[in-house]
C-alpha cells in the first residue's frame, strides 16, 4: 500500500473542507437569528453553540477539529 499517497490525500482533504468551512462559518455568522436564510432558521441552537465555541477557541481551532473529525472518518 502507498502511505505517501494516501498521507497527501488526506492533508489535501483536511485544507480543502478548511477552506470551504471558513466560507460557510463567515456566511453563517454573519446573520442574526431574525435574518438568517430559511433553510438555516430551524438551527439556531446550533448556529449559537457555532458563535460561542469560535467566541472561546478562536475560528482556525474550530475549523482545524472539525477538519479532524471529517478527514479521519
């Protein structure tokens, strides 16, 4: 098995949903919960806990454990 191809692979996976994340997390927060579009409105909960983890951990750590997550699956 090629590791070297497959260790490329997944960096190259993790930086690309890390820049599509940025793009939605600036899209996304940047609405208040009255503005928000009507496919997001049912997840204000969600949007929040969004708002309060970039708010604590910073917006590159939440993408970077989200990234994790994703490519590791």
């Amino acid at each position: 098995m090629n590791k070297t191809a497959l260790k490329r692979f997944a960096v190259e996976l993790r930086r690309e949903l890390m820049g599509e994340m940025l793009g939605r997390i600036d899209y996304l927060t940047g609405f208040d919960e009255a503005s928000l579009p009507a496919k997001y409105r049912g997840r204000t909960k969600e949007l929040a806990a969004l708002k309060k983890a970039i708010e604590r951990q910073g917006k590159e750590e939440v993408m970077e454990q989200v990234a994790y997550l994703w490519a590791n699956r």
